[in-house]
C-alpha cells in the first residue's frame, strides 16, 4: 500500500491522472482499521474502484512507469486479500467520508453537507488540584473545600466524580484522594467504560481490565505515562483527553473537551463543578478567585515547617511565573507542609500548557479589589498571606 502510494505521488506526466488514483484510494482507506471484521470488505472494494480509475486512464498514461506500477501493485493487492474483480466499489466521493469514531472528522462531515466551511471545534480546559484548586471550564480559579464525593462532569457523554478528604485536622481544606470516570457509549465507538483511581492504586486499565482500543479503532484507550503515578486517556471519538496523576498522597485531574459537548447535559446534571463552580458554601476564598482563605477561617499548619519566605522560595524552584499556579503552592505549603504540594501545582501548570487551548490564557494572575483575574496588583496576594502568617502565630 506504501509503495502504491507512493509511486501515485510521483506522477510523470500531467496528463496522466494516476496520481488523482492514488489520491483517492488513500482517501478510501486511511480511515480503515485492519482490526475490523469488515476491513477486508472495504479495502476490497477501494482497490475496485482504484483499478477502474486506472482503467479509466489507461490511454492518456500508457506511457507512464508510474501508471504500470500502479496496476500491477493493485493486481497483488487484490490477489493478497483474495479480492473479486467484479463487486461494490467504493463512493466516489472519498472526501465525504470519513471516521464516525475520530471527533475531528465530525466537523468535516458537517462541512461537506452544508456546503460551506465551519468553524474549528472550541475545546474547553477544566483542572483539579491542591487543597483543592479547581479552574472551571470558564477560566474561573477557586479554592474550595468540597469535602466527599463530588461530581466534576455530568453530561450525555462523560461522568466524572471526585472524592476529596480533609488534609490537615481542624482544617477545612481538602484533597482528592479518589477519581471515578464514566465515559458512556457511543454507537459503534465504545461500550461503556468505568476507570476509577485512588490513592496508591493508578491503574492503567478500566475497571473491567481492559485498556481500550480493542475493536474499536482505539477510539478509547489509556496511556501509561510512569507506573502508578501517571497516566493520560484518550477518547477520540468525543475529542477528549484527560491527565490523572498522583502526587504525595493525592490525585490531580485534568481535561480538554470540546465546547458542544461540554454543554451537552439536562437541567437535572448542573451540578458540575467544571461548568458552575463550587457552590458558594464551599468556597474557602472570599467571593473572589483567589486561592486564599478569609482571615480566621482557614489558618495555616502551625506546624507546617514554612514561612511566608521559605514557602515562596520552595515554589520559586519550581514556577518562575508568580502567577495563580505559584501562589497556590504557596498557599498549600503554608496550609499542609507538604511539598509534594508544591510538585502539583507545577504539574498542574504543565497540564494547562499541555491541554489548554489558548496559550494567552495558560497562566492566570490575582487582582486586587474586584475579585477577579487579571495581570496586576501582586502585592495584594502578599498582604493576605502575611495577615493569615500572623494570625495564625498569635
């Protein structure tokens, strides 16, 4: 198949259309997956319609090397898949089909119907970490307590629930010690799957002990980044990708997933925290979206090991951008003690980089005043962090 490919992109004369041939057979069957039961049906009947086309040309290409080498590598082909001369051909329109397991074909098909180009697919970023941080769907950046099981994503497509439990005792900051994730099925592309990840236990399989991508063109699949510490999932079919990592005692959670599909949940499933946030109860920081606590409230560790200068050293080593990320593990040191903290936020930064659509919105900054996130003002987040300093050593 290669070499028939190739030979078709080195076309000798203009005249001769063999490279229009060869064009459309890759088209026929780039998509196909020689683990399907009707592989051999349909790369079948691509070689039949490749070798009318080539018959089709067989007078303006007599003389071309290509043209014969096309033919004869056509003439294998069929021999080796024990392929009939007569039967079904495929469409000749090769550019209308495509991958019903592969999101990203899914806007060319509409294209093709409609007759007009449309717009590239949106894709959205959501991530969990920390005590725990969650940045929503909207790029809004929370601390939350969020203790128990809470769902992440609900809609027609994905389930994804997280379990968070207290971190230091009296406190009411939290972590994620369990992830649990449903990716429903989807017509002929998955069955339904189950992964679930707790503490020490980063299996690189679904609960059923598959790892996806059996007989399904690998519309599912995981991927083992480091043993029990790191994996990635892939669900091509919904154009969605999702990091879990383990660091310390705790998960971190990230994912990418187009816009459509996101929003794409009944009135009942709005309790998601991507989508809506954490409900306001649950919210650590005052009303706005930095990672802080209000003074009293949430005190750091009077055991932590860290001061406001020693914390922001540690974290210095690993985040040079003072952005959200680095006042977060800041934050952590001062709440916990832990340094693993610190690995999870530079993690977590690294996981938006990764999956993050807009590099102009990779790295968010704290605000002063309106509650917001913008590029100023970092001497605000100081302020705070020494009155709960402070406070707590009183």
């Amino acid at each position: 198949l290669l070499s028939v490919s190739f030979l078709g992109d080195c076309q000798l004369h203009t005249s001769c259309g063999i490279q229009k041939c060869t064009t459309d057979f890759v088209s026929f069957t780039s998509h196909l997956n020689a683990a399907l039961e009707d592989f051999d049906l349909e790369f079948c009947k691509a070689l039949r319609a490749y070798s009318v086309c080539t018959y089709r040309n067989s007078k303006v290409c007599r003389g071309n090397l290509v043209y014969h080498s096309a033919v004869l590598g056509i003439g294998d082909l069929m021999t080796q898949r024990n392929c009939t001369k007569d039967g079904p051909t495929s469409s000749t329109n090769p550019e209308m089909t495509h991958d019903p397991c592969n999101y990203s074909g899914h806007t060319e098909a509409r294209e093709h119907q409609a007759g007009e180009e449309a717009p590239p697919p949106t894709y959205l970023f959501c991530g969990l970490f920390g005590d725990p941080h969650l940045r929503t769907f909207k790029d809004h950046f929370q601390t939350c307590k969020v203790e128990g099981a809470w769902p992440l994503i609900d809609n027609d497509y994905l389930s994804v629930q997280v379990t968070n439990v207290p971190v230091v005792p009296g406190s009411s900051a939290t972590a994620t010690n369990k992830i649990t994730i449903i990716f429903k099925s989807y017509q002929d592309c998955t069955d339904q799957k189950v992964y679930q990840a707790v503490t020490d236990d980063l299996p690189a399989a679904f609960v059923d002990g598959t790892s996806g991508g059996d007989g399904n063109t690998r519309s599912l699949h995981i991927v083992e980044k480091v043993s029990g510490k790191y994996i990635e999932m892939h669900a091509r079919y919904i154009g969605t990708t999702v990091y879990i990592r383990q660091l310390g005692h705790y998960l971190t959670l990230a994912i990418r997933m187009p816009q459509e599909l996101v929003m794409a949940y009944k009135e009942s499933q709005d309790l998601q925290l991507c989508v809506n946030g954490c409900p306001s109860s649950e919210r650590i920081d005052r009303s706005s979206r930095l990672p802080l606590p209000v003074v009293g409230k949430l005190l750091p560790h009077p055991h932590s090991g860290y001061t406001l200068e020693t914390a922001t050293t540690k974290c210095h080593e690993k985040m040079l951008v003072k952005d959200i990320y680095f006042y977060s593990c800041i934050f952590d040191l001062l709440t916990t003690g832990d340094a693993n903290f610190t690995a999870a936020a530079h993690s977590a930064l690294q996981d938006v980089e990764a999956l993050h659509p807009s590099k102009e919105h990779w790295h968010i900054f704290p605000r002063s005043g309106g509650g917001g996130v913008g590029r100023d003002s970092k001497s605000f987040f100081h302020l705070r962090l020494l009155c709960l300093i402070f406070v707590a050593y009183l």
